[in-house]
C-alpha cells in the first residue's frame, strides 16, 4: 500500500492551491481550472484515496482518513500555508483538513461539500458509483448536473479510464455504500465550522439534485456564499471558468480575526 496519495503538480507562483475532487472522480477533472490558474500559483491536484493513483494508498475509508493522509503528505512535501478547493467529497476533506490543522490553510474554497446536513440523493451516488461503460458515466454526470449541462468529452474519457482499473469499480461501489448508509450522509457539526477564520467560500449549484442547496441556509455568517444558477452538481466540470475566478478570488481575501472571548483583553 502506498503511503501517501497521488498528485499531480503544475503552475508556478508564489502560493500553493490544492485541489481535490469529488467521489467517483479523479484529479484530471481539474484540468480547465489549474490551467487558468498556472500563471499566478503553484497547484497540486489529487487523486482522492481510493481512486484513480491513489487507489491503493493510505487514508481509504472515508473523509477523515483521506484528510490524515494528505495532511501528511503536504507535511512530506515541506510545504507551508496552502489553499485549499474541494469539490463535494471533496470539500469535506479540504474542511476537516483545515479543523485538524488550522494553522496549514490559508483559504478554503468548498464547492457543493459534503458533510453540510445530512440529506443526500444515495440512489444516485450509488448509481454514479457503478456507472463503468462510457454510456453510463456520462448520464450519470448528466444526471447530476444542471439540466442545460452536458458533461465534457475529457471528463468521461477520464473517468473511464480509472474505473477500468482492476479493483476500481468495486472500491467505488463499498465507498459510497458506507457513506450512504440510511441514505443519509455524515455531518460537520456547526460548532466545529464556526471556529474556522481563515477565508471560507462556498458555491453550491441552483439545481443541485444530489446535495440540497438549502443546506447553505445553516452555514455560519461569516462563510461567503455564491449560488451558481442553472448548474448542478459537478461545478468544476459545468462552469471551470467561474470556479478558476472564485478560487482565485479567495485565494486573495484576508483571515478574518476572531472575536476574544468576553472578559479577555483584546490584543
């Protein structure tokens, strides 16, 4: 088993944006993005635990594991504060890794993120999860998508391509068998959320038919919110541009300094 999961590197520039996708893909469905961002920052995009490179390394078994073995590898790799972008499972990671260890995350950019509420559509993760022909993959994308949407060539070729991968297709099946079960989702307790004071941003899709987007409606204030009308589900694949933008924006926002607790003196 490998010890750390796999990732790719490109850009060059004087910060350090990770990004991690969702489940059921793998890091190349961030092409679109890095490439609008290579001129300003170094980047690394990760193939999550349990897919793709990363499908027998350290960290399966769910977020809080992928988020330990990450964190260890960006620790590895002597990097200092870095952004962070998730996409669904991905934003879950990308949060717990910024609750474990604050003082690494300078942003974190959290695109429809798991872990918001408990509700989630589990008969179409499963069934993206057993997609494997290329018919299959792209309506399951589709499914999951706004419905004016249609999932890039590049995105499916890729996702075929990991899950024919001995091993890929079942891993795939009991990931989100476990994450599902009761049909419902793991929860981020609010109180946990509200200690965050690094830039938070989180964009969610009108007409997300997996993840609710009235799940936006308990986020704590002071987490910026942008609602993409017409998109669904897989953002970074609807709309890269617009995620590329957001990101970079994020990336350039200040911590806010959090409130002393009362009878403390302020600094």
């Amino acid at each position: 088993m490998l010890p750390f999961p796999y990732a790719v590197e490109g850009g060059a520039g004087p910060k350090t944006i990770v990004f991690l996708h969702g489940f059921g893909a793998c890091r190349e469905i961030w092409r679109d993005v890095m490439a609008s961002l290579a001129p300003e920052a170094r980047m690394l995009a990760y193939d999550l635990p349990g897919h793709g490179q990363s499908l027998e390394c350290e960290g399966i078994g769910g977020a809080k594991p992928a988020a330990q073995a990450i964190l260890a590898d960006l620790a590895a790799r002597q990097l200092g504060k870095v952004h962070l972008a998730g996409h669904s499972m991905g934003g879950a990671i990308a949060t717990l890794m910024a609750l474990a260890e604050p003082d690494k995350v300078a942003s974190l950019t959290l695109l429809a993120p798991g872990g918001f509420g408990p509700e989630i559509n589990a008969a179409l993760l499963r069934r993206y999860a057993a997609a494997a022909g290329r018919t299959e993959v792209r309506t399951s994308l589709a499914a999951m998508s706004g419905l004016r949407s249609v999932p890039p060539d590049h995105v499916v070729d890729a996702l075929c391509r990991m899950r024919r991968q001995p091993g890929q297709l079942q891993t795939l099946i009991d990931m989100a068998a476990a994450m599902t079960k009761d049909d419902r989702q793991g929860v981020i307790p609010r109180a946990q959320l509200e200690t965050l004071d690094m830039p938070v941003m989180v964009v969610w899709g009108a007409e997300d038919p997996l993840l609710p987007v009235a799940q936006t409606e308990a986020l704590p204030p002071h987490f910026h919110l942008h609602h993409v009308l017409d998109a669904g589900h897989m953002l970074v694949e609807e709309a890269p541009a617009l995620v590329a933008e957001i990101v970079r924006r994020n990336t350039r926002r200040r911590a806010r300094r959090l409130r002393p607790p009362l009878g403390a003196a302020a600094s």
